[in-house]
C-alpha cells in the first residue's frame, strides 16, 4: 500500500524512504494531508480565474460596444457622435446588461438545456427565482379569471395552461430603463 500511495501522490520514492511498516503508515497519512491541502489550494486558485472571468466579461462587452461606435465613426466619414448620444447609449447597454434576467437563455446550448429540465424545476426557475419579484409585483395584473361565474376564481401557479402561459409572457421580457416622465 505505502507504494500505491506514494505514486497516486506523486512524491517519487527517492533516496530516502521509510523503513518499518508504522513509517510507511505515518507517510500515508502524510500523503493525504498533502493532497487534501493541495486539492483545497488548487480550488481556490480555479475559484479566483473564474471571478476573473465573470469580471472580464463585462469589459468585453464595453470593449465591443466601443468597437461598434469607432466602426460607426468610421463608416460616417469619420464624424464623431456627441459625447451625451454616446453616454446614453452606453448607460443604456450597462443597464440592459446588468439587468437581463434572461442572459442565461441567450446561447442556443444554454437554451437547450433550459428547456430538457423537467417542467417543474422550470417553473421554480421562472417564478420563484429568476423573476419572483416581478411575479410578486404584477400579481393582481396578471389574475385571469377561470370561471365568470365565481367571483373568486382564478387561474394560479399550480394550473399548467397559466403556468406555459406566464412562462411565454416571463421569456420576452427585457429590462427597460426610462426617464422621469417620458411615455412607453
């Protein structure tokens, strides 16, 4: 056993080794506390590229956002925009990126997978997660009556046409920011 590990562990075997089997018990432990410590660094390590990468991505879309007005400018015989057209435009875009719930279902894969989940777990997604606060907010506005008859019937949640039904109005939604006072 004190070879097996010793190889899964990658120390090599080398000049020095232990001699008696309590030795060999000892440097099995050894082995393991070191793999466990280099297993947990190496995680960290993975858990901070990551960040980095959630980080940058936001920068590449500035980046191609800046890449499309200098094509603009150029395509526009080098006519510059005004820095206010410019500034709207990019607030725009930030908030339309930091606020689209629906990011996640842009890649067609991603999209995909979305979709084979089990029905169930896609409505938790949909009303419990992803715009539970919008379901909580526009509750009353989206309360369609099942029968006209009673006066408190309501299609809810739980009823499958209203659940497909939320979830295709819940799929175009798009953040939209407007201004103090103007119409949509």
């Amino acid at each position: 056993q004190y070879y097996s590990f010793t190889t899964l562990s990658t120390v090599g075997f080398g000049d020095i080794h232990p001699h008696t089997n309590f030795e060999r018990f000892l440097m099995i432990w050894i082995f393991l506390v070191g793999l466990i410590i280099f297993t947990f660094i190496s995680s960290k390590f993975l858990t901070v590229i990551d960040k980095y990468d959630y980080v940058t991505s936001d920068n590449e879309d500035s980046e191609n956002l800046s890449k499309f007005f200098g094509l603009i400018t150029k395509f526009n015989n080098n006519r510059q925009w005004s820095e206010d057209k410019i500034d709207k435009i990019e607030d725009y875009f930030m908030y339309y990126w930091e606020n689209d719930h629906l990011a996640f279902l842009h890649n067609e894969s991603d999209q995909r997978f979305f979709d084979e989940l089990p029905e169930d777990i896609r409505i938790e997604i949909f009303s419990g997660f992803i715009f539970r606060q919008f379901v909580m907010t526009f509750r009353r506005l989206f309360e369609l009556a099942k029968n006209r008859e009673y006066m408190h019937s309501y299609f809810k949640w739980t009823d499958p046409p209203y659940q497909k039904f939320m979830i295709a109005i819940m799929r175009q939604l798009e953040p939209r920011r407007t201004e103090e006072g103007e119409t949509i």
